[in-house]
C-alpha cells in the first residue's frame, strides 16, 4: 500500500482546535469523515444499521481519544480508518459469538452456471484493467479497491484533483469501451 498523504494545515488546525474542545471544530470533522466511515463499515458489514452503529461507536471513541491524539505525520483520517477498522472487527466477533439464524437458501452453493459466469465477468474485468495506462490503473485500484478518495490520490501523486479526477473518468470510459461487447 502507498504512504497516506500528509494532512493538510486546515485539517491539523482543524483537529487542534477540536483537541481544544470546540464544538464546531468537533461537528466539521464529523461532516467530513462520516460519510467516509459509514462506507467502510457498510462495505464490510454489509449491513446498514450495523454500519451506522459503528460509524457512531467510531465518534464516540473519538470524541473520548482526541485529547490524546497525536498528529504522527499522517492523515487524521487514517486514525480514524484504525477505530472503524477495529469496530467492525469487534462486530465480527459478536456474531460469532451470537450468530444470526441462517435461512437454508442462504446456505445454498452456487450452481455451476453462476460460478462460470462470475469467473467470466472477473476475467473480463481484468482484461479490461489490464488495458488501462500504469496511471490509470493505480488511480482505479487505490480509488476502488482501498477506498482512497480522489482527492488524496491527487496528493499521493503530486497532481491537482481536476488531473486525477481527468485520469479516473478517462479509466472508467476506457474500461467501460473493453466491457460494452459484452453486456
């Protein structure tokens, strides 16, 4: 994985400020990362009331840690990131622990048709990243695969957001030209 970008002087003052007890500074940084939070737990969760305890699990535990938080050179998103991460972990365990009843169809295996299938479409969309530049693809995969927001790939590669967002839809219209024959 690439380094994370370095926070911006608005958002280290914006987190000292909110280290220092202002409210607005507090609601600022929960407008902007919410959002953010609530898609990584949903994506791992799968689940919408899950997502949304954790995204709140996740700000509480921040609002009793940010006393004691340090910069440390990275984003404070990536801090954040750490506490959800450890969230859905923790939801992880309490299913095992108390496992939702499971239906039978849920159970059910795939047929052969539908593995054929899936296989079909990943090797198809493989292709089609395959035949994107090396810039294209990186921007793809750190904006679909590790859920780096644009605007932090255009820091990670010292290029304006206008430029990586230029290069993503470009990527997604190339791939989308690979992929038309066969929908």
């Amino acid at each position: 994985m690439i380094d994370d970008p370095p926070p911006t002087l608005a958002e280290a003052a914006l987190v000292a400020r909110a280290r220092a007890g202002d409210g607005a500074a507090i609601t600022a940084l929960y407008l902007r990362y919410a959002p953010m939070i609530y898609r990584y737990a949903y994506q791992r969760t799968g689940e919408r009331t899950l997502a949304e305890d954790i995204q709140s699990e996740v700000f509480a535990r921040m609002l009793e840690a940010l006393p004691g938080y340090e910069e440390r050179g990275r984003p404070f998103a990536a801090w954040l990131f750490r506490i959800a991460h450890a969230r859905v972990i923790d939801s992880y365990r309490r299913q095992a622990r108390y496992p939702a009843a499971v239906s039978p169809e849920s159970l059910a295996t795939p047929g052969p048709e539908a593995l054929v299938e899936a296989a079909d479409a990943r090797a198809a969309l493989y292709r089609a990243f395959a035949r994107l530049t090396p810039l294209q693809r990186r921007v793809v995969w750190l904006h679909y695969h590790e859920h780096v927001p644009l605007s932090h790939i255009a820091v990670d590669l010292a290029s304006s957001p206008d430029s990586v967002r230029a290069v993503h839809l470009r990527a997604l219209r190339r791939m989308a030209r690979v992929l038309a024959p066969m929908v």
